[in-house]
C-alpha cells in the first residue's frame, strides 16, 4: 500500500511546478491552486527525489497519508503511547497485588491487634490480593475473635493497598446520677413550654426570664419548708430573639459547564504532579481519580471541564430572600433537633454601592433548660 504527501508550493513560478516534476519523474496525482500557493499530492517516496532536483523550489509539507502517516505519527507519539501502555499494564497489575496496608484507628494498640491478625490470616505487604469473598470471611472471623475490642470492622482494596476501618466496642460505664441540682435558664426568653421531670417549678406559661433566673428548684418544700433535696430536671421552652445583619453583593458571578471535556494523564513523585499533556482549557474545573500508586509514584486519569463565568445581579427581592436564607440558617445551627426558628423579618436594609446591608429579626422557640449541680454545707445550698 503506497504513501502519499500533500506539499504546498510557494514558489514564484508555482505554475510551472508540474512540468519541472515531469521531467525528474515525479508523478502528481493531484493538483489545488490557492491564492498564496499551490496543493499538489505526490507519492510520498518521490519527496527525496524532489529535494534533490529541486533544490530552490519553495515548497512545504502539509501532511502524509497512509501506512506512512501512523508511522510518523506512532514516532512522534511514542512516549506518549508508551506510557499509557505501561500505565495501563500497571493498573491491571495493581489489581492483583498489594503493596500497603492502612488500618484506620487512633488506638495504636488496637491497630497492631488488627495488623497481627491480618498477617495471621495471609493479608500482608506485596502479596497477592484476596477476592470479595475471602476478605469478607477473614473480616467476620477477626471481628467474631474479639468482640470485647472490637465493634465494626471493614475491609476494602483501593488501588494496589487495603483499607482498614475498625470501629472500637466502648463498655459504656454505669451513669451517676447527681443527688441535688437546680435548673437556670441560659438565655433571655418568654417561656413557651414546660416539660417538668423533677423538682419545683418556679416559672409559668408567659413569663419573661432572664438568663441565670432560677427555673427549678432542687428543694422540696412542705408548708413553706425544705423536707427534700432533688436534682431538678425538665425542659423548659421559650421564644428566643436574634438580630442577624447580613450584607448581600448585588453583582455576582456564575460558572457554568459548557459541556467541553479534556483528559490528561498526571503522575505525582515527590509530591509533585508532572502532566504529559499542557492543559488545552482556559477556564476550567478539574477533578483526579487515582489510576495506580506503586512505590509512591501515583497516576492519575485528570479530567478538565471548561467554564464559563456570566455576570449576574440580584434584584432588589432576589437580594432580601437571600439574606433571610442566610440568616435563617446562621441561627439553625446553633439549634437542636427539638428547636425550631418560629419567625423571621426585616428591621432595615440598606444599599451602599453595590452591596445591600440588611438586619433580619429572628424568633426562635429553644430549650433554655440548664441543669447545675448544687451542694448542701450544712443549712447553706451552694
């Protein structure tokens, strides 16, 4: 199968090109004239022949075609396609050897414990890995061997090492109950709520307290006299008030994926990444997933996705609802499960430049309840 090269002419007498080829025997299979040149398409081992004869002819190549175009191509290419090809060889070969093992724990001697155990049953450094259902087994037996250490054991291959992840029994220790307390309110409120436990309210529906004002009384009281000691205990809800300020930019910027993708392959020794590829992209996010990692040189497949940034501005409305959200969920972090925020407005807002500033009333409904201990000296509570 022959090869062929296209070569531009450029030469002032291009148009007798074809006549000076004929007569060194150099076929011209075809012909394209252009405004700064001329097209021709010739076999690709008559190009030495033309060099030879034709030495001041101004002349350029565009590209080959044929067997001879892979095999420039696969020249040019071939570190490029080696490494990929050992890449490749690696990553199969990562998938049938490990060469680390991390246990995931804090406890030092509970990770020796796991390691030990995991040798004992054939689970070491450079050695072939385990399938799915010899891990499982040797991950039950382990567990069933030590149930007062441990709790939760999982095994996983990631790459060319496993990943150990235990999860330590704790005994959980018997509770002391405390002998005699009393219950403060922690925050300024009006009591919504009442959830009494023990002890001697000193609050009702409506009332406004301030913080440390005494909820519960640990003391028991018999016609205006203390015959017990109690650890007073209860839930006691209120409507709690916040003033959040939140400034809002009324000009942003949105990135959006425009759907065009590029991948690289990235290697990382010393803890530096070498890319074989420049990056094609101008503006793009890029994410990495982990191809191999042998003796710390890792691979990576990077994956590039462009961007493009649009200038965006909030309306007036849209600016407000997003400071409400912001200030709504400022105060629902500071919030248990049984709270909740009851109400939300606007005090003010205010526009400087391109920045609206805007202070946001907040109502929520929060256990103010907090229990401290007390101690009895004699006829004085502490």
């Amino acid at each position: 199968m022959n090869s062929y090269l296209f070569l531009k002419i450029t030469d002032k007498n291009k148009n007798n090109i074809i006549l000076k080829l004929s007569k060194i025997n150099v076929k011209v299979l075809a012909v394209k004239e252009e405004k700064d040149g001329l097209i021709i398409k010739i076999l690709a081992s008559d190009y030495d022949k033309m060099v030879k004869y034709l030495k001041t002819v101004k002349m350029k190549k565009i590209r080959y075609t044929g067997p001879l175009y892979f095999k420039m191509t696969l020249k040019k290419y071939k570190l490029v396609i080696l490494a990929i090809v050992l890449a490749i060889m690696i990553v199969l070969f990562s998938s049938f050897f490990i060469v680390d093992i991390r246990v995931l724990h804090n406890d030092e001697q509970l990770v020796n414990l796991i390691l030990e155990e995991l040798e004992a049953n054939g689970i070491k450094k450079f050695r072939f890995a385990k399938s799915f259902a010899e891990l499982q087994k040797i991950k039950d037996k382990i567990r069933d061997q030590h149930l007062d250490e441990i709790d939760w054991l999982e095994i996983t291959k990631t790459g060319m090492k496993y990943v150990v992840r235990v999860e330590e029994r704790i005994m959980n220790p018997a509770k002391t109950e405390k002998s005699y307390c009393h219950v403060y309110a922690k925050k300024d409120g009006i009591i919504s709520s009442i959830s009494l436990t023990q002890g001697e309210m000193q609050v009702d529906l409506g009332d406004y307290v301030k913080k440390d004002d005494l909820l519960v009384n640990g003391d028991i009281h018999l016609n205006d006299e203390v015959v017990g000691n109690v650890c007073a205990n209860a839930k006691v809800y209120a409507e709690v008030w916040y003033t959040v300020n939140v400034k809002v930019p009324l000009n942003y910027v949105v990135k959006e994926k425009t759907g065009k993708v590029r991948n690289n392959i990235v290697i990382n020794y010393d803890g530096i990444d070498h890319q074989l590829f420049k990056d094609r992209l101008e503006n793009f996010t890029s994410s990495k997933k982990e191809l191999f990692n042998l003796l710390g040189i890792k691979v990576y497949l990077k994956k590039d996705e462009e961007i493009e940034e649009k200038k965006q501005k909030y309306t007036i409305k849209e600016a407000e609802a997003k400071a409400l959200k912001e200030a709504r969920d400022k105060v629902e972090l500071t919030l248990e499960n049984d709270e909740k925020i009851l109400s939300q407005n606007v005090l003010q807002k205010t526009i400087n430049d391109s920045t609206i500033d805007i202070d946001i009333f907040i109502v929520a409904e929060e256990n103010i309840a907090s229990q401290k201990e007390a101690v009895l000296d004699g006829d004085r509570i502490t």
